[in-house]
C-alpha cells in the first residue's frame, strides 16, 4: 500500500494524503476519511521512501570567468 493508493482510493490528491500523514493543514471531513482508509488498510510509511524524500539535493558549483553557476545534479 502506498500514498498513491491511499490518495486512488480516497479520491484526494496524493499531496493532500502527505499531508495528513504529516498532521499539516486539511479539512476534518478529508482528514477523517482518509484516516479511516490508512487505518482500515494498516497503511505504514515506508522508511526508505522517507528518506529519499528529505535528503538533500546536492549542487555542484562551477566558475565561469568572474561569475557562479549552479548546476543541479
């Protein structure tokens, strides 16, 4: 099970499930609608997903004559 399947069977946006997983601003009605689905489905995060989503991209800086220019990788 996953917030993509939570947010297919709510019929919410997989940003609005995020959202109530991580107890940020949604509407009671959609909030308990889709708490009830994660409950009735023992939904639990995955803890390498997790991870993936909050480390932090890394920029490489490289130095064209007197000005800088990121460059995302």
């Amino acid at each position: 099970m996953t917030i993509k399947d939570i947010a297919r069977l709510s019929r919410v946006s997989m940003t609005t499930v995020s959202r109530v997983i991580n107890n940020e601003k949604v509407s009671r009605e959609r909030k308990e609608k889709i708490l009830k689905i994660i409950q009735r489905y023992e939904y639990q995060p995955d803890p390498y997903a997790q991870y993936l989503g909050r480390r932090n991209n890394a920029k490489i800086t490289r130095k064209t004559g007197s000005a800088s220019k990121k460059v995302g990788v």
